[in-house]
C-alpha cells in the first residue's frame, strides 16, 4: 500500500479508506494504532512484553468510553462482549419484570433478557414510536440507540421524557452510535458499547457504564482478579476484596484490543464530535437525496434493492447485507468520493 492509499481525517491517517463503507460491520484502525499494535506484538514475539502496561490501557480506554458517553469514570466497568456485559445486568433485573424491546434489535442487546424467562421475566417486542410513547409501563427498556440493520435512529429525548418520573430501568446499547454520533445519554441507567465498530479498536473489548441503583443491583458473577481494588493484589487467595465502583463488574482485559482502544477512545473523545456527526450524517443525506430516500440523522443507511450487494462488490465498494438489503455506513475516514462511488456502483 502506498503513501497515495492513506487517507487523512480528522487529524489521523487510515489505509483503506477508499470504498470502505462497511463501519457498521468493523471500523477501519488508525495507523498510529496499527503502528503501536505491531510494536507490541514485536514485543511478545520476543518476550519482552510489558504485562501491567494494559492497566494503564485500560484507565485510558475507560476515561475515553466515559467522556464519549458523558458519565464518569467511576461508572464504568470493561468486559470482552456486548452480550456477557448486558448479562450481568439481565440477572440483577427483578423476577416477573417487564422488559420492552424493539422488533428486530441486534440479539446481544435482546437474548440476555430472553434468557431470564425462567425467573418469569417477559420481553415484548414493542415497535420503536409505541415504545418511546409507552416506555413507563415496562420495568425495563433495553433498545440500541441506532438499530444495527437499518440505523434508525431512537428518539431519545422523547424516551427520556417519558420516563422522567418513573422506575423504568433504561438499557441505551450504544455500539452503532458511539463514535459517529454526538452522544446524549448520561441519564440512561446502563450504557454499553463495543469497541470494534465505529470505536476504530480491535474486536474483544466491550465497555458499559451503570448508573448508582443498577450498580446497587448487580451482582458481580464474573468476578476475578482485575475486578479487584487494586488487581495485582488480587491474584491469590480470599477474601473476596473488589474495587468499590464498576471496575467490580471488570473482565481481564484483552490485551491487543484494550491497546487499541486505549488509542481510539480517547482520541474520538478528543475530536469535535459535532462536526464528526455532521460529517457522517452529511454523506449519507447525499445517498438518501440521491436514492429519493427521505432524510434521517443516521450514519448508517440501508439500501433493499435488487442486485446492490453485487454491483458494490465489482466496483470494489465494501459493504454489508443486513436483514434482506445492503447496509452502508458512513464514518469520520470517508468524503464525497464513496459518495460517488456507490452512486456510481448502483447506477
């Protein structure tokens, strides 16, 4: 690859970038990132590998996830997967509660839920308006904020008005929004992501804030040495002795992956997140004016017609197939020239 296929946005360089539009799927990594992974990989290759350096990697990727969704640091806890964090929060839920969803979420937001029926907990699929208008009959909602196969976005701040005043536990999954997307969620009882999409880190790190009653309610089941107050003196031995805030909820971390996220989420942190925002929304409204397709403030923007996965794969444009139809997604890397390039694919 050369100097001519790097693309620079936002201040930092991207390989592949041209005809990337499949963010939705992975995110493309920064080439500082690249460079630090293979430093480290060098490393272990030689054993020389600087073990507690991934404490600090961690800190930095919990300060990062803490400032995109403005809640703090205390709250936030790190796990390996959307599904195993939103577990530990399906099993604090009480018996026979009502949990409301949206038909067709990305099961990691949905089957911790489902799998609680046992305790008599029941999981309505409620469509997206009805639920933001209804939310406050429902002991618990757990929706992703931008839906996975379509990114329709959640009218949040409708939710939130519902809400106020009421018990409702508020699951928001952030993992399509998150990096992209000028977040307002701090009031939500849990927040949680995955570092892999639009957070630009490598797959295996998962973050997920927890307002004070959700933390009151949880029970740490996944505990282990690094949910310790202080982890290397928690490798041996009872008691159990946990950090008091949501580090308790903590997995070990994944070392390559936590490397790179201690990169990206700062750094995305760090960026006008505004103008982030109106850069990726402003790509996809060239798409939906294009399409004829009515406007939307997503990123992501999907595309049911016939023969487009093709088309898109000989013009060298990646993408993905969701739910029956093609899904771009437009990131902080991309410009006008995928703009033009998809159109052009699709005739």
């Amino acid at each position: 690859m050369t100097s001519a296929d790097v693309r620079e946005a936002f201040g930092a360089k991207f390989a592949g970038a041209a005809g990337f539009l499949n963010s939705p799927t992975y995110g493309l990594p920064p080439e500082s990132v690249v460079d630090a992974l293979h430093d480290c990989i060098a490393h272990w290759r030689a054993g020389t590998l600087d073990v507690p350096a991934f404490d600090e990697h961690t800190r930095a990727a919990r300060t990062g996830y803490a400032a995109l969704a403005g809640v703090p640091v205390a709250s936030v806890a790190m796990g390996s997967s959307v599904s195993g964090m939103l577990g530990l929060v399906a099993a604090a839920i009480p018996d026979d509660s009502r949990v409301a969803v949206v038909p067709g979420e990305f099961t990691s937001t949905t089957f911790p839920f489902a799998a609680q029926t046992g305790r008599g907990v029941t999981v309505t699929e409620v469509p997206a308006d009805e639920l933001v208008a209804t939310a406050d009959r429902y002991d618990v909602v757990a929706v992703s904020l931008v839906q996975s196969a379509t990114g329709a976005v959640l009218d949040t701040a409708a939710l939130r008005r519902t809400l106020d005043g009421a018990d409702t536990l508020t699951v928001i999954d952030i993992t399509q929004a998150a990096g992209w997307m000028n977040l307002d969620v701090d009031w939500a009882d849990v927040t949680v992501a995955a570092v892999y999409k639009w957070l630009l880190a490598p797959r295996g790190t998962a973050m997920m804030s927890v307002s004070d009653r959700m933390s009151r309610l949880m029970t740490p089941h996944t505990a282990n040495w690094f949910a310790g107050e202080d982890p290397w003196q928690s490798i041996y031995g009872l008691p159990l002795r946990l950090a008091a805030d949501a580090r308790r909820f903590n997995l070990s971390p994944t070392w390559f992956s936590v490397l790179g996220a201690a990169h990206t989420l700062p750094w995305l942190a760090s960026l006008d997140r505004a103008a982030v925002e109106r850069h990726a929304v402003g790509l996809v409204d060239r798409v939906r004016g294009a399409l004829g397709l009515p406007p939307h403030p997503s990123a992501i923007v999907s595309l049911p017609i016939d023969g487009a996965a093709d088309r898109l794969a000989a013009a060298g444009v990646r993408a993905s197939v969701r739910a029956g139809a093609v899904r771009v997604g437009f990131h902080l890397y991309n410009d006008d020239s995928d703009v033009d390039a998809l159109l052009a694919a699709l005739g």
